[in-house]
C-alpha cells in the first residue's frame, strides 16, 4: 500500500504531534499518543482470533491454571484487573509472550517449560502486563504514523502493516516483534513492581533473565532480541531491584 503526503499533511501531523503529549500517570514519561485504546483495542481483539485460530493450543489444563492464576494476581498489582484478560498456551517451543491491547496473552509451551518457579511466570506476565499499562502499543504506532506524517488517514491504517507492528505482531500474525528498548527496559522495572506487589520474589527476575540469556545462543532468545548485550538489561534490573531494597541480589 503505498501513499502520497502533501506538505499540508506534514503540517497537520506536526501539530496533532505536539497536541497528542500526555503523561502516563503510571511511568511519569511523557508519550505521543495519537489513537484511541478503543480502537487498537478493537484492531487487538481482530488479531487475536486469528491468532488463536491459527496456532495450536497446549492442552496441558495444570500449567493453563498456573498461568490464569499468576495472571490474575499481577493484573491486580497493577490495578488492571478491570480489563477482561486472557492467557492463551500455545504449544510451540519457542521461549516468548505477548500480549495485545485489551489483555489477550500469548505465552509458548517452549517458555513455561523453563518457568521452574511460579516466580518466574510471574517475571513474564509482570513484564508483558508493563506494556500494557505503559501504553507501549499506542506509543509505537502514533510514533509511525506521526513519522508518516499522515494523520488524516490514520484510520485507513488499521488494515495495515503499520497497525499490526504496532500490537508486537508481525505480517505473520503469531510473530511477536519487540518494542523499542526505552519501552522494554520501562516493562522490565514495572515488572517486577508487580511481582513484589503480588508477593512474589523479584530477586527472581534476575535469575530467570540470566537463564533466558543462556539458553538463545549467540543471538539469544526472542525476549532478549531488542538488547544486543542481554548482560546491560540484567545488571540494570539488578541495581533496580536492590535500589528498591527488595535485594541482595
């Protein structure tokens, strides 16, 4: 799909940049956001039933369970609990999670076959409900259109590309992309927020990502795949986490 701009459309998506600034009242960084929740709501939901149309299911019901309930008490710890989540366990063996706008989570078979500790599911669903309340979805995709430069026909995007690496998903819908590593290190300090709000351990942040950076290779694992030194994002969690007092770690 291919579009013409006019030096008025630059003109408009400029202003409409600098009138869509707010303050995200959870994080206090200010972010350019410049599509309604509903909407990439509505464009979440589409993705998800496609999504779980198309990727076979893990039918193990004890890890389903294990997952709805460390959900649950993080969404709380967020104060999200108003959303209607849901956590879907797709049986492949890849070490990843998403999760879309509106609470639908993705988490693999090949990733919570290595969560030893309820701990370290709740790292990642800690970690995915930060993008979620740190409106990271919204922030990706105003920051692509106001680049574009196209604000009057904002809408016609949500059939595009650009709306669909927007909710982390790629032309393949099931391939979950990064966000931006601001908003992957933000997701990573809010995480573990919510695992000590919940009650559980956030000194196991730090051994569950260490052992996620050992177990990808060269390259590392998809959750690592935005930090080309997966040993800066673990020693900056660390120094979080004790800065908070919630160490030795």
């Amino acid at each position: 799909m291919h579009w013409k701009f006019s030096r008025r459309s630059i003109v408009l998506g400029a202003a409409a940049s600098l009138a869509g600034c707010v303050t995200n009242p959870e994080t206090g960084r200010e972010q350019l956001i410049l599509v309604d929740d509903g909407q990439l709501t509505q464009m979440a939901l589409q993705s998800w039933g496609q999504l779980v149309s198309q990727t076979p299911v893990w039918h193990n019901p004890r890890e389903q369970a294990r997952l709805a309930r460390i959900g649950g008490r993080i969404a709380v710890a967020a104060n999200r609990q108003s959303l209607q989540w849901e956590y879907a366990l797709f049986d492949r063996p890849d070490k990843n999670a998403f999760v879309l706008p509106g609470g639908k989570v993705g988490f693999y078979r090949g990733l919570m076959e290595i969560c030893e500790r309820d701990d370290h599911v709740a790292c990642v669903l800690g970690h995915e409900t930060a993008h979620v309340v740190g409106r990271h979805a919204a922030e990706r995709y105003s920051r692509e259109i106001a680049r574009q430069g196209a604000l009057q026909v904002a809408g016609a995007f949500t059939d595009s590309q650009i709306a669909m690496a927007a909710l982390g998903l790629g032309s393949q819908v099931g391939l979950s992309l990064p966000f931006s590593r601001e908003q992957e290190a933000e997701a990573d300090r809010l995480g573990v927020n919510y695992m000590q709000a919940a009650g559980y351990d956030p000194r196991e942040a730090v051994v569950f990502w260490r052992r996620m950076s050992q177990g990808g290779g060269g390259r590392g694992p998809e959750f690592l795949s935005t930090h080309p030194d997966p040993a800066n994002r673990i020693e900056a969690l660390r120094a979080y986490i004790n800065a908070r007092g919630w160490g030795p770690v």
